[in-house]
C-alpha cells in the first residue's frame, strides 16, 4: 500500500554531470508485480518527459485518486514517441479514472520544499477516504474537510 505521498523529481545539473532527460516516477510494468495499491499520492516531476512502459499489466494492481504532474505535458511511451499517454494508459489500464493529469498540486513553496497544499490546491477533497491514511505528515488527521487531500500534507482551514 501506497499512499498519501508526494513523489517528486528535477533535473537539476550538478557539475559536469549530464543533465537528466527523463524519469519514471511509478514502474508497476514487470511481471510479477501483483497485489499494490496506489492512491492519494502526487507523482511531480520538472523533467521535460516521463516515460511509461506499458510491457505487463497485472489486474490485481490499483492505482487511482492521484495527481500526475510533468514539465511541458511531455507524456512518451517505451520507443521515447510523444503520445496521449494518459488516454492510453486509462484505456489499457482501467487505472486512474479519478486521478489528475497535468495539473499544478499548488505546493506552497516547492523550491523551498515546503509541499503542503495552497488554499486553491486541486487535490483538496478529491482522494479517497476509503484507502487514506489516518494521520498526514504533520499528524494531522484525515480527513479535515469532507474528503481526504491528495498528497502527504492535508489542507487544514
């Protein structure tokens, strides 16, 4: 079980280090990778491309009420060819009929790594009560407001 969480990847060069061109946030492709639940969490990423690979799928996962965030909308699947991944993923999947594609989680600071939630979060009251934690980061119970935050901070009014 997975949830609750904020995932987060940059691209920040350090030296003469090569600069990273693309990442996968979430690999549930490979066989033998059965049972997970995946939900309430934000997948953040200021890499220009995400990678999906699409090679095995088992039913038993579930992944859904999360928030998916990538630079430029740079979706591409497993040949690197720019595609309507999230179509494609909700179709082949049946993952993700609730979840946020391409949408600012309005951290406070991201920068700074502050990621609670602004008031005008996308991700306030839109998870699911059924698989979310108990208490946030902070140990703030969940849900404050009429249905669990996506993310590992809850949005306290």
């Amino acid at each position: 079980l997975m949830r609750n969480n904020v995932c987060i990847a940059t691209a920040i060069p350090v030296g003469n280090a090569p600069r990273i061109k693309g990442t996968t946030l979430l690999n549930m492709w490979d066989p033998g990778v059965k049972d997970n639940i995946i939900v309430n969490n934000i997948f953040y990423t200021t890499v220009p491309a995400i990678y999906g690979y699409r090679k095995y799928i088992d039913p038993s996962n579930t992944i859904n009420y999360n928030l998916w965030k990538t630079a430029g909308n740079n979706w591409k699947d497993q040949t690197g060819t720019r595609t309507d991944y999230i179509a494609k993923f909700r179709n082949v999947t049946g993952w993700e009929a609730n979840g946020q594609w391409q949408v600012d989680p309005q951290f406070i600071n991201i920068d700074g790594g502050n990621f609670h939630l602004a008031p005008t979060s996308p991700t306030r009251n839109t998870g699911t009560n059924t698989q979310c934690a108990s208490k946030d980061f902070d140990g703030i119970t969940r849900p404050q407001e009429i249905t669990c935050d996506i993310g590992a901070y809850e949005y306290t009014p």
